[in-house]
C-alpha cells in the first residue's frame, strides 16, 4: 500500500508514537482526578506534553496549551470562547468547515463576518484583509496551509497588520503544524489551533489550541475540571478550565512522542523533504494531457499537498481505481471545503482527488502514484 493520505491524517506514525501511547495506556491514572501516584504520574506526563508543544510553537506559558480531541475542536473553542455578538471578523471563502461552519453559527448569532475571496491558485491577498478592517474587527481567523490547494497563506503578514490593528489573529494550523516551521511570537498569532495526529505525528483523537497571554478567552464547555471543585460557574483557568471531563492521556502520550520526533528531526528538515517529494509528485503530473493540477507554482507557497483532476473521469473514480490498480491510497470529493474548490474551479467537478506526502513517503511512491495518474489518464 502507498499512502498519500497524510493530510487527513499521517500514517505511519514514529515507533516512539505506538510506544508512547501504548505505555500510558497499560499506566492509568488521569490527571486531576485524584492526588494518588497514577494520578500524579499522568499529570506530570500531561505537564512535559504541554511544555513541549508550547516550546515548538514559541508560546511563552505552557499552560496556555489546551488539549482538544481534534483541530475541529480546537477552532470552535477559540471561536465561541472569543467573539460576542456586535464584534466583526475577517476570514477568507476557502476556510475548511472546521472553521467556516462554528464562524457561520455565529454569524447567525449576531457576528459580523467579512468573507474574503482567495484567488486562483488560493491564495488570500493580505491587502484585502487590511482595507476589511472596521472599528469593530476583533480577529482575522485563517488557514494557513489549505487542505485542497496546498496554498500557504502569508501568516508573518497578516500578523503585522493585526498588531498595527489592535486585533487578534487565529491561526488553522491543521495542515502545517509540525511540517512548516511556527512560531507565535514572531509571526503574531494570537490563537494557534492545530490537529494532533497529523503532522505532529501523534494518535487519532487529539488537538491542540495554543493562546497568547494578551487573549481573554471564555471556556465552552462546563463540567469536571479535577480543581476549582465547589464553584458552580466554570472556572476560566488555564489550562483545566478549558478541559472539562477525562483527558485522552494516550493520545497526548503519543503526541509529545510525535513532537519529539519532530524536535529531533527540525520541522526545517521536515519541510524540506516534503518539498522534495510534493515537487516531484507535480513535475509528474504537470503537463500531462488531460491531468490539471491545482495551487499556486511556486514551491514556498505551498504545503505537500497536491491536488488534481484527470479529464473525463469523476474524482471519487479516480480515487476507487488507483487504490484498486495501484494500491495508491488518497482522498477524493470537496474535503470539507468547498470554497476552496470555488475558487480553484473545482467545485462543479465534484472536487478533486489529493495527494499528500508525509515524511515517511518515498520516492518510489512518488513514481507509482505518478505512473497510476498516467495510466488513468490513459498515457
Ligand atoms: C485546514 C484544516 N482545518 C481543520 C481540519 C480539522 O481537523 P480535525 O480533523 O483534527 O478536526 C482539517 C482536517 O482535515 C484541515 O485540513
């Protein structure tokens, strides 16, 4: 099997990853529940997670590291815990439904939304956001990798012009935490929403939302939070307040196995190889009759992920004959972004097929993929 999946999830992960999650598993103990040795084991356990993703990132207090069960999560949280009705936000047409979705409930509730267009290729031009500013603009909310085109959006920028504006900057990470370098400080991301099991290597079932200290979020959910215990409102504390209910140690296990990993392999390194393999999987496809290839040309303005269409043939077809044929395994349809596929064209042709690389690929994958696209098309 050649799995060219990894922007749903990266698969396989490090040995280090099973080793992780599997030991707290057969450990036990939850954190907060209890001042037992389990219980305390695990929390310690939790605590170097936390500390680990806050150094990857650049975030100052590790306790502003919220685990979540999933970037979805993580978007919602920063979201609802942020904006009250009357405020305006500025996002793009192009944002995956983990974001669009929680932004249009709330627009329904009385948040004005600017919904600005990316071009072509997906990319979000950072002089539109500027002249959408309003006096009531409290968060320009973005991807910064695109799922369907690869596109990466210019976050340094856009963090500028919220620091000259007084507004926050919520950052979808989903698709270039730990395959992109990021650091919150320097590019001036308020909120970092990111999902666990994909380029942070770890299990299914995590996230993660980072928030800067100038951020006054409100929690979402009430319930346990193993402190606090005789109040009856939610206690908005760092990071237990936003945690309610039996955290997923495992899962965090895994991923700060996953991050150590990537600390020890650079996110820099990471970067470069999928570079290589992404570029070798679009000089396969470009220019081929009949194959369109979507995204910008240029390599630093994208992530691995490579989509396309082959002339004639639905993209959910091309997606069921090269698992079939060639054992090439990728993700076919809209990808929960349909305005992402607006924009490339792709929308009206029932999305597109994906390919996406992880750091794992090899370049004999690239081939087979590449001789799998070819021979559909029929050359
Ligand atoms: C850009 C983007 N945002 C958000 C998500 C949602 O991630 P999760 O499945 O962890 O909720 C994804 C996952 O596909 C994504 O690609």
């Amino acid at each position: 099997m050649i799995y060219l999946d990894n922007a749903a999830t990266s698969h396989p992960k490090p040995e280090a990853v099973y080793r992780a999650a599997d030991a707290a598993l057969r450990a036990g103990g939850s954190p907060g529940r209890g001042g037992h040795t389990l219980a305390l084991a695990a929390g310690r356990q939790v605590m170097r997670a936390r500390e680990a993703v806050a150094r990857l990132f650049g975030l100052a207090d590790p306790a502003r590291a919220v685990f979540t069960a999933s970037a979805t999560e993580a978007l919602n949280l920063a979201l609802k815990g942020l904006l009250r009705p009357g405020d305006h936000v500025i996002t793009t047409r192009a944002e995956h439904n983990a974001l669009r979705r929680p932004l249009a409930a709330l627009e329904r509730q009385g948040v004005a939304v600017t919904w600005l267009p990316v071009d072509e290729r997906g990319l979000l031009d950072p002089a539109a956001v500027r002249s959408a500013l309003r006096p009531a603009t409290r968060l320009i909310a973005t991807h910064h990798g695109s799922n369907v085109s690869g596109a990466l959006q210019p976050i340094a920028e856009l963090g500028e012009i919220a620091r000259r504006a007084g507004v926050f900057l919520l950052v979808d990470a989903a698709q270039t935490a730990g395959v992109y370098p990021i650091h919150m400080g320097r590019m001036g991301i308020h909120l970092l929403a990111a999902a666990g099991h994909k380029g942070l290597l770890g299990p299914q079932g995590t996230g993660l939302l980072l928030v800067d200290a100038a951020v006054d979020l409100r929690p979402i959910r009430e319930g346990g939070t193993g402190a606090h215990s005789a109040q009856l409102d939610q206690p908005a504390v760092f990071p237990e307040g936003f945690e309610s209910g039996t955290l997923n140690v495992p899962g965090i296990a895994g991923l700060a196995a996953g991050v150590g990993f990537l600390v020890e392999t650079t996110p820099e390194r990471i970067r470069c190889r999928e570079l290589e393999l992404a570029g070798a999987l679009l000089d396969g496809l470009r220019g081929r009759p009949g194959v369109k290839v979507y995204g910008p040309e240029r390599p630093e303005q994208r992530t691995g992920v490579v989509s396309f269409n082959i002339a004639g043939m639905d993209p959910g077809e091309v997606e069921e004959l090269l698992d079939e044929r060639f054992g090439v395994i990728g993700r076919a349809g809209l990808h929960c972004n349909p305005g992402a596929h607006e924009a490339l064209g792709s929308l009206a042709l029932g999305g597109a097929m994906r390919l996406s690389p992880g750091y794992f690929t090899t370049e004999r994958d690239i081939e087979e993929a590449i001789r799998g696209v070819a021979e559909l098309a029929g050359h």
